[in-house]
C-alpha cells in the first residue's frame, strides 16, 4: 500500500522545479515536475519525494485533520504497548 502525504508547500525554485514542503514542522525537498501551477502556502500531497497533486485549501484541512486523528490513535498504541511491555 502506498500512502501520500499532505504538505505546504514553503520555497520553491522554479529554474529546477523542485519545492521544500513543510510537514507539521519537518522540511523536506520534493520535486515538482508532475504539478502545476503551484506557489508557497500552498498544499500538495507528496509520495516518494514528488508533489503528486495540488489540494485546495478544504480538502487539505480535512486530510490534516485525518492525519492529526492517525498519529494520535498511533500515540496512543504505542503507550499502550508500552505499558504493556512495562509490567
């Protein structure tokens, strides 16, 4: 299964068509040769180094909102196994 990841898009350079996206705070290079019209605030889903589609401003709150969900869930098994581990 692949899963492609939202992200804002913070800098680009358009001479080597490649962008950094900020991912709740970690910064990652992407190349952005399969999207257009693209500029910096805006959000995109990134799977394997490449911006893959441009989100509008609702639908990227919604998948934030759905990964914010994921990770907190994930934060949660993880203190459970823990605990678990722990006895």
């Amino acid at each position: 299964m692949c899963i492609a990841a939202p992200a804002q898009i913070v800098e680009i350079n358009q001479e080597e068509k490649i962008g950094f996206v900020d991912f709740g705070g970690v910064k990652q290079q992407v190349k952005l040769d399969l999207v257009d019209e693209i500029e910096e605030g805006k959000y995109v889903l990134v799977h394997a180094g490449y911006a893959i589609e441009v989100l509008d401003d609702q639908t990227a709150k919604e998948s934030l909102e759905a990964w914010d969900e994921l990770l907190e869930i994930l934060d949660e098994e993880d203190k459970e196994l823990q605990a678990l581990a722990d006895k």
